[in-house]
C-alpha cells in the first residue's frame, strides 16, 4: 500500500484537495495507522500555530507615526543661516543704494516722493566722518575716510547680486521640508 | 455590503490628516505589531517595522479600496514590510528577546504552561528561515490561499507549497523534540 505524501497530508489539513481526491484520502487515513499518525503530528502543528496567543502591545505607536507623517521643518545648516543674515544686510544696502535710480525711473509717477539723492547722503556721510574724525583728532589718529560713488550700472550690478542671492537663498530656504521620515529617525 | 468601519477614517487620511490615520493606528496596531512580532522575533524590532508598516501604508493609502477592510491590508503590508527587512538584513543568531521574559508576571500553573508553550511555538518560528516564516504567517495567520501567497510574494506556486510544507515540517519536529512539562 502505497502511503500518502506529505504534501497531500498538507493539502488535506489546507482543504485544498480537489473532493475525489480528498475522499481518496479518507479513506486511506482510516485503512493507514502509519499515515494517520503522521497527520495526527501535522494537525498539532496546525493547532500550535493557531493557538498561538497574541502579544500586548507595550506601547502606542500612533504618536510616532502622526509625528513621523507630520511635515516637520528641516533645520537650517549653519551656513544658510549666515547666508540669510548677509542677505537681509545686503538686500538694505542695496535698497538704500538703488533710491536714486528708483527716483530716475519714476519720477513722473511719483513727483511728490522727494528721497535724498546720492550726494547729500554722500554729504552727510561726509559730515558724520569729519564730526567723528574731529572727535578721534583728540586722540592723536586719523580716521579713514570713505569716498564712494555710485554709477548707474552700479547700482543695477547691485539691485541684480542681491535679487539673485535673494532667489537662490530662498530657494534653499524653500526647498521640500515635508519628506516623510524613514525608521531610523523615528527612534 | 456593509461599509468598512474605518471607511471615513481612510478617506480623511487620504486628504492627508495624519490625525485620521492615527486613529486608523490606535485600532490597528496590536494586529500588526503581531505579525511583526512573528516575523521578527524581537520585540523592539517588531515595534521599528510596525510603525514602519504605518508609514508605508500611509504613502500607499491612495491606492487602498476604502470599501474593503482595512485590518487585512495592513496586516500583510507588515508583513511585506518585514519580509523587505529580513532580505535586506541577512538573519542574526536566532536569540529569544529577553525583554519578553523580563515583563512577565507570575502567573498559575497552568498559564505558565501555557505561556511556556507558546514561548516554545514563537522560538521554533523564529528558528525559521525567513521565506518560510513567510508562508507561515500569510498562510496560517493571514490565511491567505496557496495562489495568493504566491502572488504577493511574487514566487511560483509551487515554491509556496514547498516552502510552506518544509517549513510546517521543521515545525513538527522541532516542537516534538523540546522537553516535556
């Protein structure tokens, strides 16, 4: 008498045995103590397995996960923070340095609008420098003296450099912030 | 048919309220942290691909029919998660998680037989190698058809049955082998 496979004891203990099949097997199992038993030790594996009881959770995981799905903002390298301090800087000076040509392009749009012009900054500039050149003659030493001038295509150079820093600093600052972490930052 | 309990959870999820999705993760988590556990075999590393799993779901939560039932979609999205691990990560000595023992309260007689036994199913699983751990899971837990299995493992059938079978094998006689109470 031929015994029965492992795999039809598999398939039988499964249900996945076609009906004339199965009924082949009954009726071997009741004539075969050897395969029988063999079913027997399978059929406990089953029983093992979905007896199995299930473990508590020691902790909530939802907290981790929301957090790990809530964008979070990347912090700044130190670098870019510098960068948008010497932005801010650079976007000021360029706004004061750009007034006259500002004047320039809109000064029929905006007659009423009187801004000081270069030279009388200069002019003050100049009378600061000499008060606080005076102060330091007490002193014994010379202040330098700074003496600037302003074209045109300066100004622009200027307006452009810091438009530029402007957009590529905020492109840094802008870039996608809400990548979803990954299991090693969630620890 | 009747509407998946988590439906509304699900859609709002979609529209991307992680707070919907973690109640979705309230509900679910202990299912899945019980697959995890079973593929994984430690305690802390079952928790890391539990909330990897979540995660993924989320991503993935477009695709998922809000019709359909949510817990059985999770469940073997952990397990593919963990399947994912085990590959990446070649298999450490198989090691019982101590922390497991360390919680546990005294218990009667009879729980503690019954804990000692089940203690003794979890160690011979972990002894598994993972593709058969595999099977184990979605066929006996997740009771997933011999087809289905293979679909999702994207192994030919007859690998599945083979897999399965052997690994049903080792358990038998690692079980029969340890000592008696």
């Amino acid at each position: 008498m031929n015994h029965l496979t492992d795999e039809i004891l598999n398939e039988y203990l499964d249900n996945t045995l076609p009906p004339a099949a199965r009924a082949v097997a009954e009726s071997h199992l009741r004539a075969c103590a050897d395969c029988e038993l063999r079913l027997d030790e399978l059929a406990d594996v089953f029983s093992a397995l979905s007896a199995l009881p299930e473990l508590e959770l020691a902790r909530d995981l939802s907290a981790d996960v929301v957090r790990a799905l809530t964008p979070q903002p990347m912090p700044l390298p130190r670098l870019l923070k510098w960068t948008a301090a010497l932005q801010a800087a650079a976007a000021l000076v360029a706004l004061i340095a750009s007034l006259p040509l500002l004047q320039t392009l809109f000064v029929f749009e905006i007659p009423a609008v009187s801004l000081p012009t270069v030279p009388d900054l200069l002019a003050r500039l100049d009378q600061m420098a000499l008060g606080v050149q005076e102060f330091f003659a007490r002193f014994q030493f010379q202040a330098p003296r700074l003496t600037l001038e302003f074209s045109s295509l300066f100004i622009t150079v200027a307006v452009f450099s810091v438009t530029l820093l402007w957009l590529v600093g905020n492109g840094l600052l802008l870039r996608p912030s809400n990548q979803i972490r990954s299991q090693g930052d969630l620890r | 048919m009747e509407a998946s309990p988590d439906r509304d959870l699900i859609l709002r999820a979609r529209r991307g309220e992680a707070e919907a999705f973690g109640e979705l993760v309230r509900a679910h988590q202990a299912g899945v942290f019980n697959v995890c556990y079973r593929m994984m075999g430690e305690r802390r590393e079952a928790e890391d691909m539990a909330q990897e799993a979540f995660i993924r779901a989320y991503q993935r939560i477009g695709t998922f029919d809000a019709e359909r039932p949510f817990g059985p979609w999770m469940r073997r999205v952990a397990a593919n998660v963990c399947l994912n691990h085990l590959a990446a990560h070649k298999p450490e000595a198989a090691e019982l998680d101590e922390e497991r023992d360390a919680d546990s309260a005294p218990l009667p007689e009879s729980g503690r037989e019954a804990r000692e036994e089940a203690e003794q199913v979890r160690a011979a699983l972990k002894g598994l190698p993972s593709h058969y751990r595999a099977v184990v899971e979605l066929r006996h837990y997740q009771e997933m058809s011999y087809e289905e299995i293979a679909a999702e493992l994207k192994i030919p059938l007859s690998d599945v049955k083979s897999h399965l079978f052997r690994a049903r094998k080792i358990l038998a006689e690692t079980l029969s082998h340890e000592p008696s109470h």
